[in-house]
C-alpha cells in the first residue's frame, strides 16, 4: 500500500482486523453447519485457506502485537504510563524493571533474562532467589513517566 492509499484508505487499526479474522472464523464454523452444497463447500474452503495460510497466522500474531503496541502508545500519551527500576547490576542492568500502564503493573528481570541468555541458568536462579527474597521482605521502585521519544516507546 502505497502512502497516497493509506491517506486515501486510513490506517488499519489492528484491533479492528483481528476482530475481522475472529469474524471469519465464525463465518466458517457457520458455513460447516449449513445443509452441504457446492456453493456453501466452495466458499467454506476458500475462508479456510485464507484463514490456515501460515503468512495468515503469521499476520494474525503480528496485529495481536499491533493491537497490544498500540494500546500501550495510547496509555503512555495520555499520561497513564510510568517506568522504574530498583537496583542495577554492575553492567548497569535493572535487578527488577517495572512498567505501569495502568491498570497493568508489569515487572521484568533484565539482569536474569541476561544470564539466562549467556546460558547460565544456576547463576540466574540464585539471582531469582535473591529477587524473591527482596519481594518478600518489600521492594519500592521510584516510578517516573515514560517521555515516548526518549524511552523509546
């Protein structure tokens, strides 16, 4: 799609294409219980090539991230999105992260993810260990607003 169709079209809203996938499904599951006809067969089959083509899947997991991105964009400009992290490693990666785009609070472990990626999987335990017992005992995070140009969100 050419800039000039997307002025002339607007902008797919991937929540509103999901929904028209989810809607096909239901169009096929309704065609199947129809009384069998070439017709009804013809079009039940061509609904269920598009919808089990792997580039559909593959478009169907991409608007989920779409719609979820685009939830999150809308959160963060409207003021309801902030960022924290509690203490960092030497390398300077966040123990524990924190987002809150309300009414979600997600948290993250960087520092784990990272030793889980050099595949050190004891030392990322004990980390997690370290971690659970901080929570137990109470952790706070200072949480300050995402700036979207800046954190790049």
């Amino acid at each position: 799609m050419t800039p000039q169709d997307s002025e002339r079209y607007g902008q797919v809203d991937a929540d509103a294409h999901q929904t028209t996938l989810d809607l096909l499904k239901e169009v096929a599951d309704y065609l199947n219980r129809l009384p069998k006809h070439p017709m009804t067969h013809s079009i039940l089959q061509k609904v269920r090539s598009h919808l089990d083509n792997p580039s559909a899947k593959a478009q169907e997991g991409r608007l989920a991230m779409l719609a979820k991105d685009q939830v999150m964009s809308s959160k963060v400009k409207s003021g309801n999105g902030f960022k924290g992290a509690s203490q960092y490693t030497p390398t300077g990666l966040p123990i524990i992260s924190a987002r809150l785009l309300y009414p979600t609070l997600q948290l993250e472990s960087p520092a784990v993810q990272e030793l889980l990626d050099a595949r050190e999987p004891l030392k990322a335990e004990r980390l997690c260990t370290a971690i659970g017992r901080d929570i137990a005992g109470g952790v706070s995070i200072h949480l300050s607003s995402i700036r979207p140009k800046l954190d790049h969100v």
